[in-house]
C-alpha cells in the first residue's frame, strides 16, 4: 500500500506532564475504575427489566423485589460512571489524540449522539424509580416500570456500541483517508470492521455477568437482616453470572479469531506478557465458574466472595489485554514513546496528595452513609435504601 | 490542517460548540450556584430552626442536587466531545498543557457528586447539625470543580508569561484569574438565586413565600454591587488589541463588519439593566406580588444574560483558540511564516494529505477554505462566504486574499477578527477560484453552473 495513503496526525509540540508509561497505567486504571461502574448499569438494566418483569404480579416476591434494588440503584452507578469516565477520555486523548480524534471526526455525528442519549437514558432511570417504583404498586406499573428500564438499557447498551465503533476506528488509521474522502460530514459508522461485532458483544455480555455479581452483592450487604432473601440474591446472582461467563466462551473465541492472526497469536503465546495476562484471566476464569457454581449450590458467602474478587482481577486483566490490543495496533503510526517530556513536579504532587485526601474522604463519607443507614434499616425499609 | 476537517453544513462547527456550551452552562452554573444556595439555605433553616424551610429544601434537594450534577457532567463531557470535533489542535493543546490540572478537577468532582449523593440520601437520616456540615462540604467541593476550570477557560484569551516560558502555572493563575472567577461566582449565585426564585414563586402559604422570596431575591446582589466593578478589573486585564476591536465595532456599529462584539456588548448591558431593575421592583420590594409567571420571565432573562456575556467572551478571543499562540483555525502563529513560505498545503498531515495528487485549483483551493476559513465561516449558512464575498469577482477576492495575508495592522484591518492566511501566491489563486465560483452559483444560470468545476 502506497504510504501516503496513510495519514496519521502529529501530536502538539509539547510535552508530557509525565512520563508516558505513567500516563499509560492512569490510563488503564482509569479505564477500569469506569469500567466497573459501566458495566453495572449497562446489565443492570436488562436484569433489572427481566427481573421486575417476571415478578410483575407478585410484589413480594423476591424476584419483584431484586428488580427493584437493582433498579434504585442504577442513578448513582450512571453518574459514577460518568464521572469515572472522564479519566480515560482524559489521558486516551493525551496519549492517543492523533488517531482518537481523528476517528472521532469521521464518526462525529454519532458521536455526539451519544451525549443525547446518556442524558435520555439517564433520564429514564429516574422517571423509573420517582414515577413507578416509587408510587402505589400495581401489576400495570410494574410492566410499565420494566418496560422503561428496557429502552433506558437499550440507550446504554447503543452508547457502548458507538464507542465500539470508535475504539476500533481508532486503530486502524489505513482506512481512515479514504472514509473521509468519502464523506467529510462525520456520518462513518465501523461496522465493517471485523472485530467491532465480536469485540461489542463480549463488552456487552461481561456486562450482564457484573450485574449478576452486583446482585450477589447486595445479598451480602443484606444477610444479616434477611437471611433468606440474602441467599436468594446470591444464588440468582450467580446464576445470571454463570449463563453470561459460559456464553463468552464462544464469543470470546470469536473476538480473538477477529483479530489478524499475529495479534491472536500474541495472545496465545507468542508475547510472554500479553500471554501470561491473557493465560492467567483464563484461570481465574475457571476459579470463577466453579465458586460461583457453588453459591448456587449453597449459597455459601465465601464462594461468593472468592467468585467477585476473582471476576475483578478478571476484568482488570482484560482491560490489560485490550490497551494490549490498542498499543501493537498503533505501535507503527502513533508513538507516545517519543513525545518529550517535562515532569510537572509541582502538580504532580498536588495530584497524588489530592488523590490520596479523596480516598480518605470517601471513606469518611461512606462511614456516614453506613451508619445512618444502620440505624434507619433495623427491618428493611426499602429496596431504594438497601442499595445504597 | 493536521487533523480530518469535521464538515457541519450551514450551521458550522462552531455553533454546534456553542449550542452544547450554553445548555452546560446553564446546567453547570445552577449546580454550583446551586450548591451555595442549599448551604446557607439551611444554615438559615438551623439557625431558626425553622421547619418550613426544611421541608422546602427537600423537596428541592433532588432536582438540584442530583438533576443539575449530573446533567452537567454529561454535558461538560459533551462540550469536550463537540470541541474535539470542531477543533482538535486546540483541544489538544489545552489537554496537553493542563492535563494534570484537569486530572485534579476530576478529583473535585467527584469529591462534589459523592457529598451531593450523601447530602441527599441522609436528609432525616442524620441529625440536623451532621446534615448542615455535609451541606457545607457540598458547597465548598461545587466552589472548588470552578476554581481549576476557571484557569483553563481564561488561559485561552490571556495565557500571560505561558507564551513565553510554557509554565503551567503561569499560564493557569493568568491576569483574567481573579476577576473571572468572582464574576463567575457572583453569576453562579445569581442564577441559583433565580431558580430559587421560581421554586418559591409556587409556595402555598402566603406569609412564607413572601419570606422565601425575599431570602431568594439577595442572591442577586453579589452581581448587582459587584458584577460592575469586576468586569471593568476584567476588561482591564484583557489584551488591548481586544478592546481596540470592541471600541472599532461601537463607532461603526451596525455598519461595519465589526459590528458583532460591540453587538454582544450592548445586548449583554441591556439584558443586565432589565434583570437589575426586574430584581429590585420585583421580588425585593414587592415580594408579596411576585408570581410563578414573573419568576420564569425573570429567569429567561438572567439566563440571557448569561448566554450573551459568554458568547462574548468567546468573542473577545476571536482570531484566537489561544491567544497569541493558536488561531482558530487551528495554526500557531509561529508556524505562519513557513506556512507562507513553503505553501499550506506542504505543511500539516491531513492538509498535505488530501491535497496530495489533487490538481484542480478550485479543489485546492476548496481545501485551503475548508481548513483555514471553515473554522468561522461556512459556504451559505451561517456567516456564510457566498454573503461576505458580497459582489467581489475573482480578482477583487484575490487582492481580498492578498491583504488577508499581512501581518500589518495597518494593512489587514481584519486582523483583529480574522487570522492571517497562511498561504504562498499560488494558494491564494487557487482559493480565489474557489470563493469566485462560491460567488457565482448565486448569480449564474444552472447551465453555466455546471460548467464552473472544469475551469
């Protein structure tokens, strides 16, 4: 292919603030701290649909009342998420402006769509809670509720599709010429590449199984007010995770077989790091599905507790793999590598102490939470307020 | 010319930026003016121990607390979204030379939406003076996210020794820091004091609205008493040659092509005079007859102001993202020279790149428009060619382009409001045979229309 067809942006003649192997790990553990709550709420909302729906009928039922913690709980997930969010747009637009802005061009009007419909869907996810959840119960509402929290997960699950799109536009700057020759007005969705469908459905469906998880969770946090339902959480928790992690087995294999073959092989092997991260989330994988086939044995809480801290380093592992994917993607157009550096000491400084003080913060806020929540919660109120 | 040119027919790139601006900061505004207001809303409520307004902040809590953070987080990612579209140099730049201080303002935020989430989920669950010291946290975190943001919005119209030396700080802590941020507060309290405003409007007890309505009314008067003599220590602080631009646009107002700035200023003055003068015969004199209806005027109005006052601002930095160092369009001025030299479509990835095996003049020169016009200007809708090119033929537009290109301000009286373009002589041709057949599609049959392409 003629090079010239290839045309890849400059960075700005600045430096770095830092180093970029820094830069990259606030990358990834930025991404990760998105991810988590991303994920609850893009499962969250189809089990919390499926779940509500189901028990339409019954309001004390216990699928009912799942439903509806799950579905009181999402406006914090959202806005968590987003907040999160802005940490990997951050340093992904430092490290890898020129091919991310670039594909973001191409595909601009989608793009800014997305804004619209996380405001829509997020939306949704109050008018749920203060219009149905909330108000009298009745067979009807509950459908209706089901249905709402459908469509606000059916907006979620279209913004991950368009940033499908976008990650994997991104790294493939040979293509992006000849799209823009095409139509300059940003009207380009990828859905040409190979790997966006595979890549998509894996995202979507590690989703459902976090929301499982998240379930599970809330049993935990409830045990000792309410054995029974507690067990029943954990169990149909662990269930929604096993369905979703057997069914990434095939999608997953369908991911790595779309991606050009000395990529997969990397993964396979042929890279000793991308090798041993992609080996040991197969692992731990396994050590997941077997703790979590024992809570739904038994309900037990340490399988329970072994299964999430598994399926946490797992999803850490993966978001490894796929900045992996996305560094031997770029490695020849776009080398962060060599853009200078001047260490900002000064703020850098500020940054970490500041850092360190929200940590603390949070504790100090989540303390509050607990206990007035403790004192409140001696039976359980509401749904609302358990998942807190 | 280093990045792919994101093409928005009529409306233009920067509208698009300026649309998605307003609602953020409509929403952002009453989330931080917002939090103040619950603060010392409740600090009076403690003080009095009075249960009326209590119950009044909880019923508000939720749209202010969780509606507006949110809402404004989304759409400030959205005005990071729509700039990176319109222009990625620049966005670029800004990340670049204060992505720690970003990264610091995302900590503050997400320090302010943990307090919002527990000042709201612990009304009635926490004693009273527990609950007051969360609602003070509140205020101050929602402070603080515009105190590292207020650095970087003025960094672009005065990025002070930065220029020269490239430190941040010097760049961050610049001439506008100071008087922007406490008109940005003074603002902030305003416009929650109007929102306040309507929500008290609709109180049922008479004696208790009349109350709440007063209270609400002195939010506005930071900006009244203050909002004067800040923005004259602001204009002060502004570069000369912006103010210069703004007193050539009131002399030849309405005529002249300057005309918008100085536009700008007076509908802001106007708007401002209206709101005081609404402010003070309306709720705090008379707050017994200050109804639902008259609280909506009231807040359409402030909120004009505010959108004009922005819009202004923006204006101000025109040619500039960055003044002195990035235009508009998306070129340093320090690379103009070489741009001049050597010719545009050399220089740059995606300029040099799509020019590449490109021999027609006019689509040469559609690209040169595209990269160094498109930024203000669109073909026929807003601020459009076809209109400002008026009744100019190919030579006049060429001798147009040609003092375009001077960097004396004697002899490119646009300078102040349009960069310099950065071409050599053959550019300008070939961009002047691509503004004359912008021109033309106006006047001439559709026959000879077809025609134009192969000239």
């Amino acid at each position: 292919m003629d090079i010239q067809s290839v045309v890849v942006p400059s960075y700005q003649p600045l430096p770095f603030p830092a180093p970029a192997w820094f830069l990259q790990v606030l990358l990834v553990l930025g991404f990760y701290l998105h991810a988590l709550p991303m994920n609850v709420i893009l499962g969250g909302g189809f089990i919390a649909s499926a779940l509500l729906f189901l028990g339409r009928n019954d309001k004390s039922s216990y699928t009912y009342r799942c439903g509806k913690a799950l579905a009181t709980s999402l406006p914090i997930f959202i806005s968590f998420a987003i907040t999160q969010g802005i940490v990997p747009l951050l340093f992904l637009q430092l490290l890898y402006g020129p091919a991310f802005y670039t594909s973001s061009i191409l595909m601009g009007i989608a793009w800014l769509s997305i804004i619209g419909f996380l405001l829509f869907s997020y939306y949704l996810s109050y008018i749920v809670i203060y219009k149905y959840l909330k108000k009298e119960y009745s067979p009807a509402r509950a459908s209706k509720a089901s249905l709402i929290l459908l469509v606000m997960a059916c907006g979620f699950a279209l913004i991950g599709f368009l940033f499908s799109n976008n990650m994997t536009l991104m790294l493939s700057p040979a293509k992006w010429l000849s799209i823009y020759k095409t139509s300059p007005f940003g009207t380009y969705l990828n859905i040409n590449e190979p790997q966006l469908l595979p890549r998509y459905l894996h995202m979507l469906v590690a989703s459902i199984a976090v929301a499982g998880m998240t379930l599970g969770c809330f049993g935990l946090y409830i045990k000792k007010r309410n054995l029974e339902f507690a067990q029943y959480m954990l169990k149909m928790g662990s269930k929604i995770f096993l369905a979703a992690t057997v069914m990434q087995l095939p999608i997953g294999f369908w991911f790595l077989k779309s991606i050009p073959i000395e990529m997969t092989q990397k993964f396979l092997g042929k890279d000793l790091i991308c090798g041993s991260v992609f080996g040991a989330s197969m692992l731990l994988t396994l050590v997941a599905i077997i703790a979590a086939a024992m809570v739904v044995v038994n309900a037990s809480t340490t399988s329970f507790k072994t299964a999430l801290i598994a399926n946490a380093l797992i999803i850490l592992l993966m978001i490894i793999n796929r900045h992996q994917l996305r560094l031997h993607y770029l490695a020849p157009y776009v080398k962060p590598d060599l853009v200078p550096v001047n260490t900002q000491w000064d703020l850098l400084i500020v940054f970490i102490v500041s850092a360190v003080a929200l940590i603390a913060y949070l504790i100090y806020l989540s303390k509050i939470s607990i206990r007035a929540y403790a004192q409140n919660n001696t039976q359980i109120k509401s749904e609302g307020a358990e998942s807190e | 010319m280093n990045y792919p040119i994101w093409v928005v027919p009529y409306l233009g790139g920067p509208w698009v930026i300026g649309i998605m601006a307003i609602i953020h900061i409509f929403i952002s505004h009453f989330a931080v003016g917002g939090g103040a207001f619950l603060a010392l809303a409740e600090e009076l409520a403690y003080k009095r121990k009075d249960d009326r307004i209590y119950q009044y902040l909880k019923d508000h809590s939720r749209f202010f607390v969780l509606v507006t953070t949110v809402a404004g987080a989304a759409t400030g990612v959205g005005i990071w979204f729509t700039i990176s579209l319109v222009s990625p140099d620049g966005t670029g730049s800004l990340i670049q030379i204060f992505t720690l201080a970003w990264a610091l303002e995302y900590l503050f935020f997400a320090a302010e939406l943990a307090t919002a989430f527990v000042y709201y989920y612990t009304w009635d669950r926490i004693d009273k003076a527990a609950h007051l010291k969360i609602a003070r946290l509140y205020f101050i975190f929602s402070c603080f996210t515009l105190v590292i943001i207020n650095g970087i919005i003025t960094f672009m119209l005065t990025p002070g020794k930065w220029t020269q030396n490239h430190n941040w700080f010097d760049g961050f802590f610049n001439e506008t820091y100071w008087p922007s941020l406490l008109i940005r507060l003074s603002i902030m309290f305003a416009i929650a004091g109007m929102y306040a405003l309507v929500t008290s409007s609709r109180i049922k007890d008479p004696e208790f609205r009349t109350y709440m309505v007063r209270f609400c009314a002195k939010w506005l008067l930071p900006v009244f008493i203050l909002g004067p003599i800040l923005s004259l220590w602001y204009l002060h602080e502004v570069p000369q040659a912006t103010i210069d631009t703004i007193f050539t646009g009131i002399q030849t107002s309405g005529v002249g092509n300057f005309s918008i700035l100085a536009r700008a200023v007076y509908l802001s003055l106007v708007l401002s005079g209206t709101v005081i003068l609404f402010a003070f015969f309306g709720p705090y004199l008379n707050p017994r007859g200050f109804t639902f209806r008259i609280a909506i005027l009231f807040m359409i109005c402030g909120l004009a102001v505010t959108g004009t006052t922005e819009w202004m601002r923006e204006l101000l930095r025109k040619p500039y993202v960055i003044y002195d160092y990035m235009y508009s369009n998306g070129i340093r001025k320090a690379e103009i020279d070489k741009i001049s030299q050597t010719g545009f479509l050399q220089q740059g990835k995606w300029a040099s790149g799509l020019a590449q095996g490109q021999d027609n003049p006019t689509a040469r020169g559609e690209i040169v428009f595209k990269y160094q016009c498109m930024s203000c200007h669109t073909e026929k809708g807003y601020r459009a060619m076809q209109k400002m090119l008026g009744e100019r033929d190919r030579d006049s537009i060429q001798s147009f382009l040609q003092m375009l290109k001077e960097h004396d301000k004697d002899k490119n009286p646009y300078l102040g409001i349009m960069p310099p373009l950065a071409a050599n002589d053959d550019e300008i041709k070939d961009l002047a045979a691509y503004l004359s057949t912008l021109n033309q599609k106006n006047k001439v049959t559709p026959a000879a229309n077809i025609c134009l392409p192969a000239l």
